[in-house]
C-alpha cells in the first residue's frame, strides 16, 4: 500500500485525504489517522469537494468526512451536499421502480442496471454512489414499444428520428442502447438508458458475448419495491468489461467499484452462494483480461490485498491518481483533444487484455471504429438515406469541428 506522505507528495493533499476517507472506509485505516491528517494539514476544502467529485466518489468521501473533526462551515457545507446527493439517490430509485412498472404493465420487463441498484446490490446502500443516470436491460425488441410508452409518460427522445431514419435493425446491429430524457422546464430532472449490449459494438471481446444474461435473476428491495435484479456475478461481469473497456478504469470510481464487488464476492464464495455456471464467468473474465492489474491498483490505493501477483510498477495506478483520463477530456483543442484521446484510449485500454492477439484485434477494431458515423452525425448534418455512406468521409470532419454537439454547424 502507497503510504499517504507519498500520495501528499506526488498527488497533493486533496488526493491524499480522498484515499484516507477510502481505507477508512474498507477499515484499512481509522478515524484518528483521518483526523491527524486534517489536523496537521492545510487542506484546501473546495478543491477536495472537487476532486471527489471529478472522481465521481463524492457521497462516500462525504460520509466518511462527517465521522471526522471537521471546521464547523465545512461540516455543514459537506452535510448539505451529502443530503442534496441522498436525496438525488431517492428519486433516482423511486423513478427506477415506477418506471420498471410502468412498463412491466405494458408487457415490456426490464432489469435496472449500474446506478442506484448496483449501489443497493453491492454496497447495501441506494446512495453511496455518485450516479446521475438511472440504467435498465432490455430486450432490443420491445424497444420499439418503449419508445412510444415513455414519450406518453413525458420523457423526450433525442435519437427517435435516427433511429427512425436508420432503421430498427440497423440501430441495433451498430447501437447498444437507447436514451431518454426527462425535463422539468429547462432543467433535466432524469436521464434514462436502455441498453440491450454491455459494451459498443466496435470493441473486441475474446468470448464474443456482449448481452445480459438474464436467465438466472435475483430479487431485492430497491426502495419501496421489490424488483428483479441482475445475478451479482452477471452485474459484475458487466461492470467489469464497461469499466475496463468504455471508462478505461480512469478514475477512483471504477477502483472502488471493483473494490467493493470483489469483496461481496468472496462473502459468496465462501458461503457457497457461487454455481457453476457463475464460476465459469469468473474464470473467463480472469483468463481474458488483465484484472490482476486492477488488483495490483486496488493494493497499493486501498490497501486490500486480494492475494494476486503485484508487480512494483503499474501505470493504472499512476492514471487514476493523475486523473490524466480527465485532463485528456477536458483538452479545450477539439484536434488534438480527438487525437490524444483515442491515442490515450487505446494505449490504456489494449493492456486490459491478456492475450497479445485480443490486444491487437482492439486496437484494429477501435481505429477501423473510428469512421463509423453515429447519431451525432446525423445530428449534426442530416442527409438523404441513399446518401449514408457520406457519413463515414463526414464523420472524421465532424469530431474535429464539433465534436459531440449536434447543434454546432
């Protein structure tokens, strides 16, 4: 484990109390320590808030703070946040269970997924984690259906004339979600996905599966209802790939994340809650990709070990602390930002893998990937269908200009 004077060192004060309130919170460290560190340090409070927020960590930074001998006006300050999240996490559940309902009534079942049923599922809590979305599986042939419902319920869907204009099949063969928004004047109240594939379609996956499995679901208590949920060792399997191969493991989120399902995993391997159907999940995950890496990160940042071989050097742990993931996004240059991105994205992400060929078939992949026109695209410059394959010469023009807004012409 990475003593905290090095982190104060190499990463600063702010990153170094967020990974105190971390081992506090997995017991690697206690209270006191997390005092003495407040107390012989000059922290500066708006950048902690913030970097716990980039990080996208900030209710259990918060949670584990308001145990601590805190200056009154930041106690209050972070207690409010800390409430105005909770309460973020109570609607996010409540909208999750109506919706669930609203279209199990309507023949159409859906899985919630990540957000605040990972956080119930896997931390015990609807609220310790720091989610804006509200995430559901579904089957890609009732999404012709949804959309419909959820327009009658109020929701806006952006994509609708895309997917309209491409094709249902189509949208599904290139697509693996569909989004909704809900707005209470000009104020975006909720965000809903319905994903019928775990991953984009561009990215390799060595065992070729990029679906939920759900056959084998459980039941639990979100909020006010009980609902259907994922298997854990399904969600895992999802978490993982999403974290490793679409956020690139580029912040503390995804470390705690990981953190957390290994050790509800081996409360159920050691209670025989595992079949062996679960298990083979498990060994394909380790067998295909680099989660040693990962656990090599969570030792040294956290201080659990999960009895893997650790190497002295890892460059994940370096990125996370960094948050060079962030920097790479936040680049106010749209050229280089796309360039240094993808450059920064492939070189992190092709390490995930542990055959040298997986990793070769990615990066080929991802590059090929690049020129596949999205919504976005359509968005952005609206040509006649006969006209689709301008959109992979337009589309390499389009991330350099505007990237990501379509209402930049």
């Amino acid at each position: 484990m990475i003593s905290i004077s090095d982190i104060q060192t190499n990463y600063g004060n702010s990153m170094a109390l967020i990974l105190l309130c971390c081992r506090t919170y997995f017991r690697k460290t206690e209270i006191s320590d997390l005092n003495d560190f407040i107390s012989g340090n000059n922290i500066d409070w708006s950048d902690c808030i913030k970097t716990s927020r980039k990080h996208q960590i900030s209710p259990l930074i918060f949670k584990i703070l308001l145990k601590a001998n805190l200056p009154e006006e930041i106690q209050k300050k972070i207690s409010n946040l800390l409430n105005k999240s909770t309460l973020q996490s109570f609607e996010q559940a409540k909208e999750t269970e109506r919706l669930i309902y609203l279209l199990k009534e309507n023949n159409i079942p859906v899985i919630p997924y990540k957000g605040t049923s990972f956080s119930k599922q896997f931390f015990g809590n609807i609220s310790m984690r720091q989610s804006s979305d509200i995430d559901f599986v579904i089957n890609p042939n009732d999404l012709s259906k949804t959309i419909k419902i959820l327009e009658k319920d109020g929701f806006l869907a952006y994509q609708k004339e895309y997917y309209h204009w491409i094709g249902h099949s189509k949208f599904i063969l290139k697509h693996k979600d569909f989004s909704f928004d809900k707005y209470n004047g000009n104020q975006r109240i909720h965000h809903v996905e319905f994903h019928f594939n775990i991953i984009n379609k561009n990215t390799h996956l060595p065992d070729k599966t990029n679906t939920f499995d759900t056959n084998e679901k459980t039941k639990c208590l979100l909020f006010q209802k009980e609902i259907e949920c994922l298997n854990p060792v399904v969600h895992y399997r999802a978490i993982a790939l999403h974290h490793m191969l679409m956020d690139n493991m580029g912040y503390l989120k995804t470390l705690i994340d990981i953190t957390q399902i290994l050790i509800e995993l081996e409360k159920l391997i050691k209670n025989n809650k595992i079949v062996s159907t679960d298990q083979i999940i498990i060994n394909e995950l380790n067998s295909n990709y680099n989660l040693n890496s990962i656990r090599n990160a969570i030792t040294n940042i956290i201080g659990i070990n999960f009895k893997e071989n650790q190497k002295s050097e890892n460059p994940l742990i370096n990125r996370i602390l960094n948050s060079s993931y962030r920097k790479v996004r936040e680049h106010k240059f749209p050229l280089f930002d796309a360039i240094s991105y993808n450059y920064y994205q492939l070189k992190f992400t092709a390490n995930f893998y542990t055959n040298k060929r997986d990793k070769n078939l990615y990066i080929l992949k991802n590059l090929i990937s690049i020129s596949y026109p999205q919504p976005e695209d359509y968005m952005a410059i609206k040509l006649n269908r006969k006209l689709y394959f301008l959109y992979y010469l337009i589309r390499p023009f389009r991330l350099i200009l505007f990237p990501g807004n379509p209402n930049k012409k």
